[in-house]
C-alpha cells in the first residue's frame, strides 16, 4: 500500500527541495484516518439595541490538515518501514522527521515549505504549525520504543498563486473597508465596482441615512453587487 510522503522545500513555490533531509520523508506506517478542518471568520457583533445579529464575513482562514500516526522501534509492527535501515531507534525517526517539518534551516531561516502526498486523493501544500508528541514505551535506560504523533499542518499557498485564486478584485465578492476621514462613498464604490452607480446599494448594504459625510472609523461593507437592481 502507498505510503504517506512528505516532500520538503526551501522555496514558498515548492519548486526547490531541501536537500538536508530525507525527500521524501516516508511515514513508516500510515496513520488509520486523517481530518481536515475548515473555518470561516465572521464578526457577530451586535450593533446598540439589536437582538439579533447580521454575522459580517471577514475571512476565510487556510485549511489545516492533521494526521496522527506512530513511530515505533519494538520491530513487531508487519510492513513498517524505517526512515533510516542504519538507525532503526525512535530517536533517529524523530530526529529525521523534525528535520524535515520543524527545524530551522540557516539558508533560509525557517522551516521547510511542505507537501503532503498520499495516493492520488491528498496533495497538501503546507507548513507545520504544531506537533504533539505523546512517548508511550521505552527501554529500561529510558529510550522510548514507541511514540504517537499528533501533527497538524497549515495549508500554504504563495501569495501569487493565492491572489490569482481568489480573485481579490472581483465586485463579486463582499469586501470590507475602514473610512478614513475625507473618504467618499462614492469613490470608494467606483474604487470596488468600477462604477458609482451602485452606490444605494452599498447605502442601503451599511444602513446609512445620508451619503454626504462618513464617519472616520465607520466600518462599510461593499456586498456581490446586483446588477438587476434599480438605481
């Protein structure tokens, strides 16, 4: 059965790998399930004398990714396979495996960029953003024979890429500006939909009884415009 690997790179474009680790590092044993987990930030504020709320989107945060799986060095586990056929102790699978995702490298002064691969379904660009290691048996000189692993990756994509994706610019999406004292609605509508035509929209959107004077501070939503809509 194929294994999980995890490809390591110096570069946020994932185009160059790190050639002070194992690349791919291979998982000695895959873990039964992974989970993948998704968030989206709203602001559910309520405004003076509202009992409901009108949750404004903020941002969606990058996607993580877990895996939970063990190293072992009893040699009772069928089918593991060793990082290191040398050095088949707990000890140099760890040291391997955080020189891949956690160590610092001095030529770039971070960790490795990452790619998890496992079969054709998951390929998960990404960072480690934390790792919990539980030691669970271990020689009587106290070296441990086996330990569970708990990582939890950051999805990471580079800005270039990510800016294409997204599409920040589209009058389609809901944007969010702060005015700034002189700001004029009708700029700063023209600014988001190349056009000033939309601005009752973007009143009736932010509940706003005049168009002439907005409050340095005040918070403005620009909403996915309609275009069937009178003006």
């Amino acid at each position: 059965m194929e294994k999980v690997n995890i490809y390591a790179y110096t570069d946020k474009k994932l185009n160059n790998r790190s050639p002070l680790s194992p690349n791919p590092f291979i998982l000695p044993l895959n873990p039964e399930n992974y989970s993948k987990n998704f968030k989206v930030e709203t602001d559910n504020r309520r405004g003076h004398g509202n009992q409901g709320t009108d949750p404004r989107y903020i941002s969606t945060p990058p996607e993580e990714l877990r895996l939970d799986f063990i190293f072992d060095g009893t040699g009772t586990i069928e089918n593991y396979k060793y990082p290191n056929e040398q050095d088949k102790s707990v000890k140099k699978q760890l040291e391997l495996f955080l020189q891949t995702v956690y160590q610092m490298k001095g030529d770039i002064h971070r960790p490795n960029f990452l790619r998890v691969h496992w079969g054709k379904y998951l390929v998960f660009p990404c960072i480690l953003s934390n790792l919990d290691i539980n030691y669970q048996l271990f020689e009587p000189n106290g070296d441990p024979l086996r330990v569970k692993l708990s990582a939890t990756f950051l999805n990471y994509m580079a800005q270039e890429e990510r800016t294409r994706r997204e599409a920040q610019s589209s009058p389609d999406l809901t944007h969010l500006r702060q005015a700034k004292a002189g700001d004029r609605l009708d700029l700063m509508t023209h600014n988001i939909y190349n056009d000033t035509k939309y601005i009752l929209q973007v009143a009736k959107a932010n509940k706003l009884i005049t168009l002439r004077r907005l409050k340095s501070g005040t918070e403005l939503r620009f909403p996915p415009i309609d275009k069937t809509e009178g003006v």
